[in-house]
C-alpha cells in the first residue's frame, strides 16, 4: 500500500499543484513574474464577468481557450477568442467542476464534476457545448487517460477512499461502460488496442518497475523495459524515464516509436524525494515534434532544492535542444497546436510566447 500512496501522490502532482521546492527569484532580464503585455494582439488579460476564476482547462485552437468559472456550488465553462478578447458560455454545471480534459483531437471536452466527496459525474461534450454522454459514477477520485488512435474511447481509473481501484472502458459513439481487469490503475495507450503501465509490487517499495505493454484484444502481456521510474505514450511516441547508469542522480529520458525503435536519448538532474523522484512538469506536441519540460540546473534533494528551473525545449524530430527561460516554479505547462505559445500556471494563469521567450497574465490579478 505503502509504494501504491507514493505513486497516486505522483500522478495527482502531474495534475494538479502540490508544495514544490522554494525557488531562487529570477534573475533580471529572465523574468519569472507575468508581464500585462499584449501577445501578437492578443486581447489580455481575461475579464471575468460572472463568477470566480477557477482554471484554464486548455487549448481549444492558438487564438482560442477554456476557461472554468465557480458560482456558489455551479461553474461555468467558457470559451474565450484571444483576437476578439469576446467570452462565450459553452456549458454550465449544477456542481463543482473538477477538472476538463480535451480529447487529443480536441473534438470533445470531458468535464469532471463532483455532486458529492463520493461521486463522480463524467460528461462528455463536443466543443460547442453539446452533451454526447453523461455518467454518474461512485467514486473518491477519478483519472482519465483519452484513446489517441481512437477518440470514442477514455480508459478511466474509478478509486474509493482506501484508493482500492477499478478500471473501465468509456465507449462514447457506443454509450457503453465495460470494466477492464488491469492490476495496476495508472495508463497509457500505445495502440489503438494496446495500452503499457509500470508494474509496481506493492509488497515490495522500489524506485523503478517493469514497463509492461498488455493487448486488450487478447490479454497478452510483453516486458517492455526492466526499470522504469516513470513514462508516458503520445500517438506514435512512448517516453520513458530510467536512472543513468554512471551517474545514478541523473535521469535519462528515452523515446522510442511504436516499434521500440529508440529515437533519442537525453540525460537530465533528477530530484530525489524520501522515497521516489520528483518528476517535473512537461508536455509533447506531436504535430511539431516538440517536447517540452522544466528541468533542475543540479541534482539533490527537492526539499532543499533552490536553484529555479529551466523551461527547455527538446526538438525529437531533429534532436535539438534549446533553452527558453530559466528561474521558474515547476508548475504544469500545455503547448499551443503551432507550438508557438504554452499554457503555464498551477491554473494555467499564464501565457508563455516561446519565440519572444516572454511570459503574459492571462489574468488581472
């Protein structure tokens, strides 16, 4: 139970903020804090006009994102053209919104409400405000992981207050629900059939554990890797992160395509906790190729950690590297479709212009 805590505290870190290291203030010229300037015309920062900032939920299109409003035990979700600086309600909820996911296409919102601490209510929409499907389901926390290959299809982890789980199959064009028997709750597609998690023992607490790639088809299961501290899969593209072999304080992020063939390999400080690796925040544009990620300047002990992090951008299809801004929080980000612009924020607050390495409010404060 013990290895099983630390591993949903990561995940819950990679969706939502947790206390991070106290970080060294920018240095001048490298600015940490939001600049009110306008971005390419870009009318900000966002007028909120009913209700409490919640969140940005994400990129709708470059000139378009979703943000979430709270009134009183309802929110709100809108649209907000960044040209025109015009807010348009797409959806209102009768209960706390937890959080929205886009689907990868971004054809589809799914909305997480919560009625109550015990329960779930899944909705999904199209990006005018359309329900397609809505699901109450009995449940202390809920993880969402879309189908690439596949839209129609959300693996979702369901877990009850001792984070005992089960995992089901949303089919969406379907309006089906179909339990699927997986002995671990954190996953990702790497096929449209196929889906891989690191198969942690949780008798046994150890740092890393087997990457396991298992068809839903048929049930067979293949090792993928032996150690595996954490991973990701983006269509076409799985990522792993595994200790450097000379240097055990160092990680080295791999990619590989479908077929195990490595792409490249690079190696990165890691941040140690008591018992696991603090994993920064990161995001992956598969239509440029784009890897981005925040990275320590050394390696140690996140509590005492105090150095700033890098924002870098990582290019996997000419395996270049560049750095964008140093002195940041490790604070989730979310690149634009083009790649020219991040989200970036514990709520998504700011506007990152990656080519004028700038950042922007995208809230009055």
């Amino acid at each position: 139970m013990a290895i099983f805590l630390i591993l949903f505290s990561q995940l819950i870190s990679a969706c939502s903020h947790k206390e991070q290291p106290k970080q060294k203030p920018a240095a001048s010229g490298k600015p940490n804090n939001a600049s009110p300037a306008k971005v390419r015309g870009w009318k900000l920062p966002i007028s909120i006009s009913e209700g409490e900032f919640y969140k940005i939920a994400g990129w709708l299109s470059d000139t378009e994102i979703l943000y979430i409003t709270n009134l009183q035990q309802a929110s709100n979700v809108y649209r907000y053209d960044l040209i025109s600086g015009k807010s348009e309600l797409i959806y209102r909820s009768d209960h706390p919104i937890v959080t929205i996911q886009l689907s990868p296409t971004k054809k589809y919102l799914l909305v997480h409400s919560a009625p109550s601490s015990y329960e779930g209510e899944v909705t999904i929409l199209d990006t005018k405000g359309n329900a397609k499907l809505k699901k109450s389901i009995a449940s202390y926390d809920l993880v969402f992981e879309w189908n690439p290959y596949n839209e129609s299809e959300i693996l979702v982890s369901k877990f009850n207050e001792d984070w005992s789980f089960q995992i089901m199959l949303i089919d969406i064009k379907k309006s089906t629900t179909t339990d699927i028997p997986l002995p671990q709750p954190f996953i990702k597609w790497l096929t449209a059939k196929q889906i891989a998690f690191i198969n942690w023992d949780h008798e046994q607490p150890a740092l890393a554990a087997p990457l396991i790639k298992k068809d839903l088809a048929n049930g067979n299961q293949t090792n993928l890797f032996q150690d595996v501290i954490q991973f990701t899969a983006f269509r076409d593209l799985l990522m792993t992160v595994t200790i450097n072999e000379q240097e055990s304080s160092k990680a080295n992020y791999s990619f590989y395509e479908n077929g195990m063939k490595k792409l490249w390999e690079f190696t990165t400080p890691q941040l140690s906790n008591y018992s696991d690796w603090l994993m920064p925040f990161f995001d992956y544009n598969d239509a440029t190729g784009q890897f981005i990620t925040l990275q320590p300047l050394s390696s140690g002990e996140a509590d005492s950690y105090d150095e700033g992090f890098n924002l870098m951008e990582y290019d996997i299809k000419t395996q270049k590297q560049r750095k964008i801004l140093e002195g940041l929080d490790n604070e989730p980000i979310a690149i634009s479709p083009s790649g020219k612009s991040l989200l970036y924020g514990n709520s998504f607050e700011k506007i990152i212009n990656l080519q004028e390495k700038k950042i922007y409010q995208a809230l009055a404060e």
